[in-house]
C-alpha cells in the first residue's frame, strides 16, 4: 500500500521534482502531464534536431548530471541508458529506466528470444546474420516465409522490417540483395524469424524492481502507414488497449520473466509483442521502456495522477492504480516527412506549422514534436510526429467514436492519420476468446 507520513496525508500528494532525460524528444508529453499535475519538471534533450521539442510547454535544460542531486525522481525514456540507471539506482536515487539487462532484452532480438526460451516461454524459430549473402544462401536452401527484422539501434527504423509473402521465400531475397547495396552500413545485425499467422497482440505492465503492478495492459497496435495495414511499418499509427487483471496470455509470458527483472534492478514498464494462434503464444519482441504513443494513450485511461504514479513506481510500493473501465483508442497525427528521417522534407511542408483547434477543448490532445511559441503550438523538431489524439469508451466503438470526434478538431497543413485503429476488434477478440488468452 501507498505510505502514509502519519499526518493522515499520502506522501505521494506531496510536489516532487522530477528530471527527465531523452536523447530523441520521446517523452515530452509525461513531461507535460507531471508539469501540468503542480511538480517541478526538467527536461533534458540530447539530440541538435530536436532541442526545440516542447519548448514552452515543460522547463528544458542543457545539463541533466548537474540537476542530479535536484531530483526526486530520474526517469529516463528510451534504451542505452542502462548502465547509467543502475548506478544511479545503487547510490540511492530513484530512477525510471532500463537496466543494462532489459537494454540487451529489447536492442538484442536473440537474446531476448533466448531469455524468454530459457524460462519456458516458446519461441518461433529464428536465425541471426551479420552477412547478407549468408541470409540469401540460407533462404534458397530452406524455401519458407520468414520476417526480416533489424537488430541494435537499426531496429527503431520500423520501415526497414519485412514481412515475406511468398512462400518460397523470392520476395525476401530480393529484399535482401536490396537491403546489402543500400543499407548494409546501417544494418550490421538482423534476424530471419519464421512467419506465423495470427493475432498480433501485446501484453504490458508496470514493474516497480520487485514485483508487477497490477492491472495489466493489452494493447494491439496499427504499425502501418495506411488504414488496412497497407503501407511503411511507421513503428505506430495508432493503437487501440485496455486494463485488465491477469489473464492466461500474462501467465503464460511475461510473468515468468518476474525472476530476471527482479535480478537486473529494472523499475519502468515492459511489453511483449506476440503473435497468438490456436496453436500457442509466440513473443516476437520486448518493449523495456516507455513505448510511444503507447504511454499517452495508457494516460487516457490511467485515473491516478501520472505525478503519484511516477513516484510510487519508481520508490518500489505496492499499489494498485486506478483505470477507466472500457476501452482507450489513440491515433497519431502525423505530417511530412513522418515515418521517414528527412530534414529537407521537414523544412519544406512542416517546419514552425501552426496547429488550430476548431473549438477551444484540448480534451485527449497529447503532444508530439510540439513546441509553444506566444500561444501558438507549432511543428518542432525533424520527425513529423505531430499530436496522439486519444479517447475511451465502455465498448471499443464508443471509444473510436470519442477519439475521431476529437480528431476532427485539429486543423495542421498536410496532416494524415488512420481512420481504422480499433476496427479490428471484433475478428480479434472472438479469435483470441476461443483460444482461451484473454481469461
């Protein structure tokens, strides 16, 4: 349970200080949240091209080392920060963010595979290559569909994924002599995974370094550009979740992951992408941080102010927070040259555009690259990636409804979004009902 300082009042009502740390502007919108909550908040961005992301809405600073001792609470947004969480964690302070462990789950497909197989969980076979030519040999001698993923820092480029089609494995191939002569410097590790068909489903929860914190988080997210899933893998367009105690997919995955958290000092949250079908459950990928725009959409549904959560989180209590009931939809708004890294394009279509509201109610509106400028909210940074529009609902329709209402409040040149995310739900549910993963 939450502590109590003995004057009846939750320590957690207190105003903490937290300092937020981020290579590439993820988590400006937490930051924004906890600001908006009464806390103090600094937040620190490493990259040139995006040091202007949410300027005017959060307090930004150039140094995060020097604001070390300032803190209550560390939180740090992405993968590669691992050793530095943990000595942070062993003098004391109280940090939100990976461990060198759970950097190697997420940026190491194989051993992530590994680790998963070693506590029982089953994984789909899988195959890892440095060399290009070696992967083609090894498709020709062993004819089937596989999916290309890359490893290490290459694999945040969602694009660069490929789901083969043809079962003989040619489309591959020819992927695969595409990716040597293009990509081959940036691509130094990948893996050929066997395809199978399914469900794709994730199963998310926050862990505190001790234990789980309850309720879970299943989530399916809409990784392509276009409604239908057509289009460039954008990492995601949109997703469409829900709260729920522990059901047979969490049993049968992440919570026997519990052990290797507790060893490796992880506090923060971690999902499980997993391909599902009658035959079993098959993981294709961790998640070991924050995901985006999966934490703005879990604050849709999330009653228990981000601020109390945060700190309850990372001081290791055991609490259980509060949830809508229902469902929550997000749907990212995007504009040129999102999903693809081009500063020319950006410059040209997007740079400083002005985001309007057709009615002054900015209800299920959580920034992107945003910055705040004399009352303006304008495109910053390089990427694109505009505002996650968010709602909830008692049954998945509703909460659809809810989201694209809000949607259609929001005026930006050239702006794009899906028009399907949560559609799906209804084949999804009934399939994964009958196979027994949703109890």
């Amino acid at each position: 349970m939450n502590k109590n300082n003995g004057n009846g009042k939750n320590n957690n009502d207190k105003k903490k200080k937290f300092l937020f740390v981020s290579n590439e502007a993820l988590i400006g919108d937490v930051c924004w949240q906890v600001t908006k909550e009464g806390h103090e908040v600094k937040y620190y961005v490493k990259e040139a091209d995006q040091k202007d992301v949410c300027d005017g809405f959060v307090d930004k600073i150039d140094s995060w080392e020097e604001y070390i001792d300032w803190a209550d609470v560390i939180i740090f947004d992405d993968t590669g920060f691992g050793s530095v969480a943990d000595k942070l964690r062993k003098s004391g302070k109280l940090v939100i963010g990976g461990s060198v462990y759970t950097d190697k789950l997420e940026e190491d497909r194989d051993f992530g595979q590994s680790e998963l197989n070693s506590v029982g969980v089953p994984v789909l076979p899988h195959w890892t290559f440095t060399d290009f030519d070696e992967a083609v040999e090894f498709v020709k001698n062993n004819p089937d569909r596989y999916v290309l993923k890359p490893s290490g820092k290459a694999q945040s480029d969602k694009e660069l994924m490929f789901i083969g089609h043809e079962e003989d494995g040619k489309d591959l191939i020819l992927v695969l002599d595409h990716y040597k002569k293009t990509w081959s410097k940036k691509i130094k590790v990948f893996q050929l995974q066997k395809h199978a068909p399914g469900v794709e489903v994730a199963v998310g929860v926050f862990f505190n370094g001790k234990d789980f914190i309850m309720p879970i988080n299943v989530n399916f997210e809409h990784k392509r550009m276009f409604p239908g899933e057509i289009g460039p893998s954008t990492g995601e367009m949109g997703t469409m979740m829900y709260w729920s105690q522990k059901n047979n997919m969490f049993h049968m995955t992440m919570e026997k992951m519990k052990e290797k958290l507790i060893a490796s000092g992880y506090v923060g949250y971690i999902d499980i992408n997993c391909i599902v079908n009658s035959k079993g459950i098959w993981p294709l990928e961790f998640t070991v941080r924050f995901g985006y725009p999966t934490i703005s959409i879990q604050m849709e549904g999330i009653l228990t102010p981000m601020g109390e959560f945060l700190y309850s989180l990372a001081s290791g209590e055991d609490f259980t927070f509060k949830t809508k009931k229902g469902f929550q939809i997000g749907v990212v708004i995007a504009v040129p040259p999102f999903p693809f890294n081009d500063n020319n394009a950006f410059k040209r279509y997007s740079e400083d555009a002005v985001i309007l509201f057709k009615k002054d109610d900015r209800s299920g509106v959580h920034i992107g690259d945003v910055k705040l400028i004399d009352d303006d909210w304008k495109m910053a940074g390089v990427s694109g990636y505009a505002l996650v529009i968010t709602g909830s609902g008692i049954t998945v329709q509703s909460a659809r409804e809810k989201s694209y209402e809000r949607v259609s409040n929001i005026m930006l040149p050239n702006m794009f979004w899906r028009t399907d995310i949560g559609v799906r739900w209804n084949s999804d549910s009934d399939k994964l009902q009958t196979w027994g993963y949703l109890f």
